[in-house]
C-alpha cells in the first residue's frame, strides 16, 4: 500500500481521536448482534457528519470493539479489539471444581487481539492482523475481510445515517 495514503489516513485517525471530546454522540442498541447485548455509539462532528462509530458486541465467550472511521461519509480505517475468555464468565473457580470442568473464569487469562483495516475509496490498501503481521492484498483472506469490514461499516453507518438530531 501507498505509504503517503497509510501517513494520511493515520493523520486522520489522530484528528478525530483529539476531537472526539467534542462531537456530539448517539447511541443505539445492537439487537440480535450479541448473546450478551450490543450497543453502537456514533461520534458527529460539527456538521453532523459521522467520524467515528465505536460497536461494542459482548458474548458468553468474549467481547469485541469494532471501530470505524469516517472521511467524508468514507471509511478510512477500522479497528477490531477481540477479548477472548477463557471461560464463560459465570463459571467460576468454585463451579469449576464442583462441575469438574478444568478451570474458571480468570480475567488475567483473557486473550486480546487487535487488527487494523485501512481503506481507500472503499477500498481495503493495509490489513495488520492479529500477529501483527501485513496480510497478502492479494490473498482470498484479505478479500474477504475486506467484504466483511466493509459490510459491518455500512451497516453500523445505516444505523445512525438517517437520525441527524444531535444531542
């Protein structure tokens, strides 16, 4: 990917984190997105275009942040947050032993991983994975992340597109 494209979608990134405090937010429940609930806030800048969209999904097994950011009603980065417990949360150490399962619920053992999605014209250009590692733009697990990254972003910004009353 373009380096200068990478530079000036992280120079957006840092923009919107520092005005975050200003824009005004909503929020709307996530039905049927999560086991354990889902909510979406979405962060409007001064006039009213969506720039951040922050997804918070919770499940029995972990919860996952997905952040989307906005250039001009264009996606130009997402970053996935994925805690991964160990165990579902209500088993503790005592349900454990008596239920003779290997271990409860410990927060230390919680894995989190992240991934990085940078676009372009609606178009995924960088995808830094959970190890850290660039994925092959060429590769059939690039497109599809890209398709599904996209899709998420699209239907998260639909949630939040037509209701322009700030609060």
């Amino acid at each position: 990917a373009d380096d200068s494209a990478i530079n000036s979608i992280r120079k957006e990134y840092q923009l919107i984190q520092q005005g975050l405090s200003k824009f005004k937010t909503e929020t709307v429940e996530l039905e049927d997105y999560a086991l354990e609930g889902a909510d979406a806030k979405a962060y409007r800048d001064k006039t009213g275009d969506i720039r951040f969209i922050k997804a918070e999904l919770f499940h029995e097994s972990g919860k996952e942040f997905k952040n989307f950011y906005y250039q001009n009603g264009k996606l130009i980065f997402a970053f996935y947050i994925t805690h991964r417990y160990n165990q579902h949360t209500g088993i503790t150490p005592e349900i454990a032993k008596r239920e003779g399962i290997e271990e409860g619920f410990d927060p230390k053992k919680t894995l989190i991983t992240e991934d990085r999605y940078y676009f372009l014209n609606n178009k995924m250009i960088r995808w830094i994975d959970e190890n850290k590692k660039e994925v092959n733009v060429i590769s059939t697990e690039f497109k599809n992340s890209e398709e599904n990254v996209m899709e998420a972003s699209i239907d998260m910004f639909s949630k939040f597109k037509q209701n322009l009353t700030l609060r």
